[in-house]
C-alpha cells in the first residue's frame, strides 16, 4: 500500500501513534517499529536514526527486510511526494 501511496489519513495517524509508543517496547522492537513506521510515511532521516540505534546484528537484519527495501529502492521520493500531497491543504480566505 504504501509503495502505491495509498496511506489512508487514518492509517498515516495510526502510523505515526505507533511510532510514538514504540518507544515503550523491549529490546531492538522499539527500534524496528519506530524505522519501519518512519519509512512508511516517508520520514526517511527518522528511519535512519532508529536503525542507528539498534545494534550491529539487528542492523543487518533489518535491512533484509521488505520494508527497508521500500525505502531504498526508488519508492522513497514517490512516498514523500505522495505524504505530502496528502496532508490538508489550508485555505486562506
């Protein structure tokens, strides 16, 4: 779904939720969900620092992921682009 860009508002906030409470979670799955929900809506720096958090083994691991490919494998600009067109456009009047 979101290598299509098809995160539903409700889904990106759901992402972003779990993002936030994954910091409550044991070990390395704290890490592992906080980069995952990242990549998911497109915060690839937020990504990044979580993988950085997780240890040498985990690092590898997480990078053999389906997800981590969808980050790096050209869908990352599409997921920017397409988070962005889907944030509430204000209208001034």
């Amino acid at each position: 779904i979101a290598r299509r860009g098809l995160l539903s508002p409700e889904e990106r906030s759901y992402a972003r939720r779990l993002r936030r409470e994954s910091t409550t979670l044991p070990g390395n799955t704290g890490n592992n969900v906080a980069a995952s929900c990242s990549i998911l809506l497109g915060q690839m720096e937020e990504a990044e620092d979580a993988v950085q958090r997780m240890s040498g083994e985990d690092q590898e691991l997480f990078k053999t992921w389906p997800i981590w490919h969808l980050s790096k494998n050209g869908y990352q600009d599409k997921i920017i682009q397409l988070n962005a067109s889907a944030l509430p456009i204000s209208q001034e009047h």
